[in-house]
C-alpha cells in the first residue's frame, strides 16, 4: 500500500495494483492553502476518484472532466445526492 498527499483534503492510494484518488482538488485557487501538486490531464492512471461530499475542495467540478479523458477507465464515485443519469 502506497499513500500520497496531494495538497489540500486530497490523497492518492495505491493497494496493489487499484489507484484510488481521494477528493483531487487541483484547480489553482488564490484561497488555497497549498498549489496544486499535480495538474488534472497528468492523472493518467486513475482506477477510482472519490468525491466525498460536494465542496470544491472535494469535488473539483472545474478538473474532474479532465481526469476523466486522461483516464477513461476511471470509475468517479460521489454520494447519491450529486448523479446525474
């Protein structure tokens, strides 16, 4: 098991070959309190993205498009209350 900070509430997890990004916030923001680590379009080898309740730091709507196209296998998980069909 690996376990990075991003900056931020956000973390990557690594347990054996599964890379889960946990709530990626990394849209540049004067508010914030740390620069963003990594851009959206250089995760690349995103299994899951988590989103754990709906707080732009939590839910980057302004990046999650680009993680998705950078890693299209991707599986995005948010709480119920936030899909859309």
């Amino acid at each position: 098991m690996a376990f990075w900070w991003l900056g931020q509430h956000s973390f990557v997890v690594k347990l054996g070959g599964v890379v889960c990004y946990i709530d990626p916030f990394l849209t540049d923001m004067e508010a914030r309190q740390v620069r963003p680590l990594l851009k959206p379009e250089e995760i690349t080898n995103a299994d899951i993205v988590l989103g754990s309740h709906d707080h732009i730091d939590h839910i980057d709507r302004a990046a999650w498009p680009v993680i998705a196209k950078a890693s299209p296998k991707a599986v995005f998980v948010t709480p119920a209350l936030l899909r859309t069909r």
